[in-house]
C-alpha cells in the first residue's frame, strides 16, 4: 500500500495540489533516505508552494481588477478666476475608494520610496495571503529649487507622483478620462469654457507666476517651464507640472 501511494501521487502533478509534498518528506525521514534526497524534496515543497502561491495570486489580481471601479478624480485645481482648470485622484483617495476590495481579495501593500542625485523613486510592494508577492516602481525625474517651489516642495511633489503611479500600475488601476485629460486635440473645436487642455493651464499658471517667456514659441515655453518646475514640457508630465505650479508657497 505504501509503495503504491508513492507512485501514484507523482504521476498526477497536472492538477493543482496534487502532490503533497508533506506525505511525502514525512515518508522519507521514516526510511532515513540520503541528505541530497531529503534537500531535493524540500526543494521541491518550496517550489510547488512558490508556484501555487503565484497562482493564487494571479487569479486574485483578476478578480480584484474585475471588480474594481474607475476610479474618480476628486481633487480640483483652480484657477485664480475660481473655474476648475484640471482634476486628478490624489493616493489617499484611489486607496479609499479601493481598499475593501483588496482586503477581500487578499491583498495587502507597502510604499518604498527613494531620493536620488536627479529623481525620486516609488515602489509599490504588493503581497498576497497564499505568500506571493511583487514589486512595482516608478520613477519621476527631480527639478531644481525654482522661484515658485522650495527644494522640499519639489521633492514633495515628485514623491507624491510617484507613489500614485507606482500605487496604480501594481494593481492596474484607471482612473476616470485617463486616457484624455493629458491630450490635446487641436482639429477639434475649443475646449468649452469649463474645460482647458492641459497645454493651456500650465501656460495659465505660468503667466499668474510671471514666468512666461520672452518668446511665444515652443522652444521658449518648453525652457521657461523646465526652469520654473524642473521637468521636460511633455504629454506625460502635464499633471505633474501642473500639480507643482499650483502648489502653495
């Protein structure tokens, strides 16, 4: 009876969780078998753990972005008229609005952060219940102390994005007009007067600042605006700009 449990628990590794790895270290400690068999089997407990806690992981990730909302930018940055010049999620608020669901799928999470010579650096460490766990990073590039940002500020900000990107891509979150709010269509009529490209309110706020440029060229504008905040005037960076302009002093 012994002999054949052994055989046939091997034979069926197709189905999860079909080999039980404790039966069979038990087995060979009772028969005394050779250290390099008994490290072979301990390595082979470990593996098929790794591999099934990686499973586990997996089909919980789906489930959680199966369910998860998109999410709602919650935070309004205005002009000095008062009209809402851009929305964005800030962290706290994509976590608020998610945290139920990854508690209910089994996930827990921790922020790293790093400062370094020329950027910041974020990583979202997500682990699961059955013991799996990974790691997602984002770096954001580190201006300089402008007229308009303390060197703390600029860190600040730059952390702050960090993080939220980090945060978002490690669970594949979206946010609501995320594939929008950053571009800029000039074929299509002008923005209404409640909405601005993104293009149009960093001008805006450079101009509150006094720090528009000589020159209305693109050249002029892109130079003006990497001294001001310390980043490249770039499709992806609108949000960031825009969030160091309108920081307080």
């Amino acid at each position: 009876m012994t002999n054949k449990i052994i055989k046939s628990e091997p034979q069926s590794m197709a189905p999860a969780g079909a080999i039980n790895p404790e039966v069979l270290i038990a087995q060979a400690i009772a028969k005394k078998v050779p250290v390099d068999t008994m490290e072979r089997l301990l390595a082979m407990r470990k593996d098929l753990r790794a591999e099934q806690a990686k499973e586990a992981y997996d089909i919980a990730m789906a489930d959680f972005q199966a369910e998860c909302p998109q999410i709602q930018k919650t935070t309004e940055v205005k002009t000095k008229t008062g009209k809402v010049a851009y929305k964005y999620a800030p962290i706290e608020a994509i976590v608020e609005q998610v945290k139920k669901l990854l508690k209910n799928n089994g996930f827990s999470y921790s922020v790293k952060t790093e400062t370094k010579e020329t950027g910041v650096k974020s990583t979202c460490v997500v682990k699961h219940i059955a013991g799996h766990s990974e790691e997602f990073s984002f770096e954001v590039p580190l201006g300089n102390k402008t007229e308009i940002m303390s060197a703390s500020q600029v860190v600040a900000a730059a952390l702050t994005f960090a993080k939220r990107y980090a945060f978002c891509n490690a669970f594949g979150i979206m946010t609501a007009d995320e594939d929008t709010d950053a571009v800029i269509e000039p074929e299509k009529p002008a923005p209404s007067k409640t909405e601005e490209p993104p293009q149009a309110v960093i001008m805006r706020l450079m101009r509150s600042h006094g720090l528009q440029p000589n020159t209305n060229t693109k050249e002029s504008w892109q130079k003006a605006v990497k001294d001001a905040v310390g980043m490249e005037l770039i499709e992806a960076n609108y949000p960031a700009i825009i969030q160091a302009l309108t920081i307080p002093q």
